[in-house]
C-alpha cells in the first residue's frame, strides 16, 4: 500500500500524519527538540511511506533532525517552498521564497478546493491559519495571492 507521510515543522512543534489510499491511518505531533525520538518512539511500528512531503518553518537544524528520524526507511523528505505560482495560484511577494512553505501550500489548498466547489468561477477566499503565528491571507478569485 503505497502511504505519504506528511510534515509539518512549526515553531514549536512537528505535526505529522500518514495517508493512504484508504484516507489517514496515523498522525501524531511532537516538540520540536523531540523530533530526534520519532523513529524510536511514534514511527517505530509504521510502515515504510513511499512518500514523504514537508513544510518547514523552524530552520535548518530541525530539517536535519527530520531528515535523520526518515534515514531509517532511506526516505527523502521533498520540502515544498513558495514559488512565483503553482497549483493556479500566482504569488503576490516581490521575492516569492520569503512567504512560508506552510502558508504557500495553504492558499494552494484553497484555490483548488474553490475551484472544485465552483470550477465555472471560482471564488475569494481567505485562508486563516493559527498556530505559534496567526496568519489571515486573502486569496482573490483569480487565484493571485493578495497577502497578509
């Protein structure tokens, strides 16, 4: 069964869940200075993804310390990071990599479920997420990112 295993490296914590064809089978969420016992702890009885898929928001060593827990599986993570447009919509920063990876697949995930709920015209929207930060981000119907 071919699984994706989802990252999400915040400020303050790593969230985490595994889909499969079948829709979610775990999730968990750690500290940020615990991500070095997932292995050994939360992914010790998982099977192998075939996948995995990141947001980072915590820097450098926290991406290192992620990378290390998957080397188990010899398992690359494909970190997703803000490009001038993807998935139909178009960034709205002078310098597209300075919008957070965890926004950027945020408003992505917006404008293809506006689209799937009206594809003839798609509608505004705005995306609210709250965890360390609160962001609000408004994305029009043309799917252009208009920011914070």
């Amino acid at each position: 069964m071919s699984q994706i295993l989802v990252i999400d490296v915040g400020n303050s914590r790593m969230k985490w869940a595994l889909r499969g064809p079948k829709g979610w089978t775990a999730r968990g969420a750690v500290f940020n200075q615990d991500i070095g016992s997932l292995a050994v702890r939360d992914w010790q009885n998982l099977e192998r993804p075939a996948r995995a898929v990141g947001v980072n928001v915590a820097g450098e060593a926290a991406r290192v310390r992620v990378e290390g827990q998957l080397s188990r599986w010899r398992l690359p993570v494909e970190w997703l990071t803000a490009t001038a447009e993807a998935g139909g919509v178009t960034n709205g920063y002078d310098a597209p990599g300075q919008l957070g990876p965890d926004r950027w697949a945020s408003l992505v995930a917006a404008r293809r479920r506006a689209v799937a709920a009206n594809e003839a015209q798609p509608r505004a929207c705005i995306v609210a997420n709250a965890g360390t930060a609160v962001t609000v981000d408004a994305l029009d119907a043309s799917g252009v990112f208009r920011g914070a």
